[in-house]
C-alpha cells in the first residue's frame, strides 16, 4: 500500500495505513502522519464493480467540494478545511491512482479530530438535518446536471422494481434444486407486498416527467454516520460522496429517516422492534427545514413520502440481491439480505401508519 501512496501529493512522512472498518462499499485505511500537527490521510480503494465510471465519480466529488469550498471562502467561514472533504491529486495531477493491478485509489486529508455516531439523539438529529439542509442548500445553484450519476439511476424507483423483475425471472429460470430458484418460491408474499405498491412508489418519476418536479443535487447516503462531529458533539463535515449526483430532494431526507427515525435496526431480526421515531423525525425535520431554503411546496409536501419510499427502495434492493445470491452488499449470514427485507418492509408499513402525523409535523414546521 505505500506503493500506491507513493503516488499521491503529499510530502510529509507517514505511517503505514490501517484498515478502518465503514461501509459496506470501498475499503478505507487511515494513514496517519509521523509528527504531531501534521497532515494525515484517509485512502480508499474504490469499489470499481459498483462504481464503474470511476472517472465520472471522481470529477462528481471534485465539482462539489470545490463549489462548496468557494462558498465558504466567500462567506468567512473559518477551519474550512475541517468543514469541507479536501482531495489529494496524484503527482501527475489526477484525482485518482489507478494501479498496475487496475484497483483505483483516491486520498482525502483527514477530518480530525472528529468522531460519528451510530445512533442519534433528538439533538444531533437536530444538528444533522441542518448539515444535510445546509449541504442540500450550498449545491443548490448547481445545475442538477453539472453532475453525473456515479451509478446509473442511483435511487430511480421504476429502476429498481425493473432489476427486480429481471431477479425474480433469472431466478425463477434456474433448477429446482438452485439455492436462488428456492428464494423466489419461498418469498411470494414480500413479491406481492412490493406489487401492490409500486404504483404509489413510482409517483415522483411521473412527476418529474410532467415537470412538476425538480432534481437537485443530493447526496444520496445521508445515514449520521456520514457526518463527522466536533468534540463537542457539533457536525463538522459531510463525507462519503461518492454517490453525491441530481436526485429529488426528498430522498436525501427519506434516507436519514430510514436510517435514524427507526426504533429497531436496518436489519432487525426482530421487526416488532421496527417503529418510527416521531421525536427523531421532528428534530431532524427541524433542523433540515431551517436551512433547506429553497424548497418549492410540493417539496415540502412530499418530505413524509420520501420517508416510505426510501424504505421501500432499500426493501427491493435487498431483496433483489438476495434473489441474485448476494452479489451486492457485504453480508454477515446466509439469510442476512432476507433479514435486512424484512426489517425494511416493516419500516415502510410503520411510516404508512403515521403518514398523517408526519405531515402534520412538517405542516407546523414550515
Ligand atoms: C450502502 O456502504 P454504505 O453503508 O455507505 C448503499 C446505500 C444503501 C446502504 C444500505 C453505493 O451504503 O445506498 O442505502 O448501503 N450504497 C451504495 O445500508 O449502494
Ligand atoms: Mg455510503
């Protein structure tokens, strides 16, 4: 590994990288400087399988640190190094090494100190919906296409209920005996769960066709642990942008939801666990509107939606790889992308339940 950081821009002296343990997607490894007060680093190693237009991501990354940088140049901000993700060309000027071995690698200045979070609190759900707004709002004069999609129809619904199909048929072709043939008999209830449903949950695509919906630039992973916090429990800096590209704006907030406004976990085994969290909703609700200025009404109205669409998003995409035999997401048991359905498929009826209320809350908030 310090032969692929040979390559990087830096010039002061570091130590050998150590795995750090996020995500489910690229490995990352913390590279620690010699001397105290000095630069450290954070190396990643791209997943090229799923991000296959590494170039396009890349220059996606660049185009909104840069465009957020300037903003806080223009405005004064101070540490703005801690507040913005910073990336260390090559010393050939590239923003990313490819190696002989065709891995590409990518190097960011480190964030520090700075510590994430798990769980939330009312308060940092508080503090993360206004990173997230904030975020949103500093990209906001972006046109939405200035950017590419770093994987191709990221979080279009009709998208995802198509490589469903195609899961469900390829599955359904194979032996009886074929593990994948014995997932789709076994899992008709979640097949016809989805089907009724699919109509409602391809509502903003419609929408966006008739033009009576925008794309922005979103970040399209908006989970708390991708805030990085100060010691006093304040969010410095948004991270993991590699899936940063034009979106509708409620789905960066329906994420968080999915994530944070749960009473259980993403992948409860338990899904009588799974409840929505109206105290986390409200406080993130809170915060998000407070700097989401730009928001157009039927924005504003469709926030409670993207909650349940996002849920049920991630409720395909897991299903559709456990159909697929676990190709896409890093799992810890056989059944774990079954498990993780289940707890998604819960979630959406929870929110379904408390539509209403949500509404209400954004209602009183605007
Ligand atoms: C993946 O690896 P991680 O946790 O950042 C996925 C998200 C899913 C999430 C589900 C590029 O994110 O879209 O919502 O898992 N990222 C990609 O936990 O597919
Ligand atoms: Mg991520």
């Amino acid at each position: 590994m310090n032969e692929v950081l040979r390559h990087f821009a830096i010039w002061n002296e570091v130590q050998e990288p150590q795995p750090l343990r996020i995500g489910f997607i690229n490995d990352s490894f913390v590279v620690q400087a010699k001397r105290v007060g000095e630069t450290s680093y954070c190396l990643q190693r791209i997943n090229h399988h799923i991000f296959k237009d590494v170039e396009g991501l890349m220059r996606n990354i660049e185009i909104v640190t840069s465009h957020i940088r300037e903003k806080l140049l223009i405005s004064r901000a101070e540490n703005i190094e801690r507040k913005v993700l910073h990336l260390i060309p090559t010393k050939e000027g590239k923003l990313f090494y490819r190696s002989p071995e065709g891995e590409y690698w990518r190097l960011y200045v480190l964030v520090e100190p700075a510590t994430s979070q798990e769980k939330v609190t009312p308060m940092s759900a508080e503090l993360t919906g206004q990173a997230f707004g904030r975020f949103q709002r500093q990209l906001a004069d972006l046109p939405f296409n200035a950017l590419c999609e770093s994987i191709p129809n990221f979080h279009n619904m009709e998208f995802r209920l198509q490589e469903l199909d195609e899961a469900i048929k390829a599955a359904s072709a194979l032996e009886p005996s074929e593990i994948r043939r014995r997932r789709v008999e076994a899992c008709k209830d979640i097949i016809d769960w989805i089907n009724r449903r699919r109509e409602m949950m391809c509502l903003a695509e419609v929408l966006f066709r008739e033009g009576k919906l925008k794309k922005h630039i979103n970040h399209c992973d908006t989970k708390v642990n991708n805030v990085l916090f100060d010691e006093k429990g304040r969010p410095i800096c948004i991270v993991d942008l590699d899936t940063v590209m034009p979106g509708f704006v409620f789905s960066d907030f329906g994420d968080f939801m999915r994530t944070a406004a749960n009473t259980g976990l993403e992948d409860d085994p338990n899904p009588d666990n799974i409840h929505v969290d109206l105290e986390i909703f409200e406080a993130y609700a809170r915060g998000y509107l407070k700097e989401a200025t730009f928001l157009t009404d039927i924005e504003k109205e469709l926030l409670p939606y993207g909650c349940r669409l996002l849920s049920y998003m991630q409720t395909v995409r897991f299903f559709t790889d456990y159909l697929n035999g676990d190709t896409y997401y890093k799992i810890q048991s056989p059944e774990h992308n079954l498990v993780r359905t289940r707890a998604q498929l819960r979630l959406v009826e929870e929110q379904e339940k408390v539509e209403d209320k949500m509404k209400a809350i954004i209602k009183k908030l605007s």
